[in-house]
DNA sequence: TAGGCCATCTGGTCCT
DNA sequence: AGGACCAGATGGCCTA
C-alpha cells in the first residue's frame, strides 16, 4: 500500500452544510466559475471544531475514530471530493430542507461505512492471495485480476487432481465443475483442502 | 508534471 | 419509506 499520510486538507463545503444557506450559494448561479465557490472556508475551518459537521461527516471528527480498523487501507484525512457538475446541476433543482440535509448527511455516512466495508473486504482478499511483490499494496483491479488467476490456477489443480480435465479453452464445463464442487463439499473445509493439496504435492514429488 | 489510484460526495435506481 | 447499491465527478497523494 502506498502508505499515504495524507495532509488534512479543509473539508469542502457542500449545499447539505447545515452552515450553508442554499439561497446564498454561489452555485446557484450558472455564470460562476465552480471553482470560485466552495473554497473560502477551507482556511478558517482546518483543525478547527467548525469542521466537524453533523453526524461527525467532516473528516475533521473521523480522523481520531476511523483509521485504526482500516486494514492500512483508506484514509479518512483526505480531503473530501468535490460535488460534481451533474450534482451541482440537480441541486438547482432540488432545494435542500433542514430534513433532507440530515437525510444526506445520514447516507454520506453509511456510503462511507459501505465503502470501508468494501475496502476492508479487498484488503482480506489480498491476503488470501500469493503475490509477489509483498512491500507494496495491490490495488484493487490488480488484487481482482489476480484473485480470478489464482482461482483459475488452483481449479485447474483441483480438477486434475481429482480426475477432471479442463478442457482447452480452460473454462470449466458444467461437469467438471460439478465434480470440483463435490470435492470442496466432501472435503469440509478449506483445512482439508489444504491438506489434500499437501498430500497430492508430496505425492507428485515423490514419484 | 502527468497519470494512477483512491476516498468522498451526490443523486438516481433498485430492493426489502 | 428507507437503506443498499451504483456510477459520475472531484480533488488529494504518490510515483515514474
């Protein structure tokens, strides 16, 4: 993993800041620059207690709570992503209500948890996966193409061990997969799995 | 400095 | 109705 102490960088301003009157917003009106609006209080808000929004949403209040289950995985200092133009557009249409902001703010929450969740998923599949270079991070599309690899290496294994054959175009058939899965059923569990694979490899060794 | 990777925000859509 | 999921957008950090 690229090991990324990110700076804490001022969170952005969004129509859901409850600080923020959606009258006043800048945004509104199409002839601003985008990148004029948003930005002042960055400044005066840094590692400040203002930055702390509800439900805790700034980084500001995440970075004490979130990093230490993060597998080294994401980062909860970085600066939070801008709102892009298609949201800036339907929030023209959209007036944010007290009610509605907090609805947001909620689902920011739980999009954040989902991801975290999603991130701590990636990070155990890379640990259940060999590769070769240990000292720096997969990332993820490296991490799914390899998981497919591995499991494409190891079914070719299994099926040759138990009989079946791939055939060329290494797409298991119905058939061979059936008989795959039996195995992994008969053989309850990854552990005897394990064992097996030992036991075929002294095997192949040996002979 | 450009490109890769990532976290986050956000609105829309699907599902329960 | 509310939550989960998804995809687009954005900006920060890191590396070649």
């Amino acid at each position: 993993m690229k090991s990324k102490e990110k700076a804490v960088k001022s969170p952005r301003r969004t129509w859901s800041d409850p600080g923020l009157d959606p009258e006043l917003d800048p945004e509104l009106d199409p002839e601003l620059d985008p990148d004029t609006e948003a930005e002042p209080a960055s400044s005066e808000q840094e590692g400040s207690e203002a930055s702390v929004r509800i439900g805790g949403s700034w980084r500001g209040s995440l970075r004490s709570g979130r990093r230490g289950g993060e597998g080294g995985g994401g980062d909860a200092a970085r600066g939070a992503g801008g709102r892009s133009a298609l949201a800036s557009h339907r929030r023209r249409r959209q007036h944010g209500t007290k009610e509605r902001n907090v609805r947001r703010l909620e689902s920011n929450e739980r999009e954040r948890q989902r991801m975290h969740k999603l991130n701590n998923a990636f990070q155990a599949l890379r640990e259940a996966i060999p590769h070769v270079k240990m000292d720096k991070k997969l990332s993820k599309i490296e991490t799914l193409t390899l998981a497919k690899n591995y499991i494409k290496s190891l079914t070719t294994i299994i099926l040759g061990m138990s009989g079946a054959c791939l055939p060329k175009s290494e797409v298991p058939t119905d058939a061979s997969t059936a008989k795959l899965l039996q195995c992994y059923l008969e053989e309850d569990g990854e552990e005897d799995l394990s064992q097996y694979l030992a036991r075929k490899h002294s095997f192949s060794q040996g002979s």
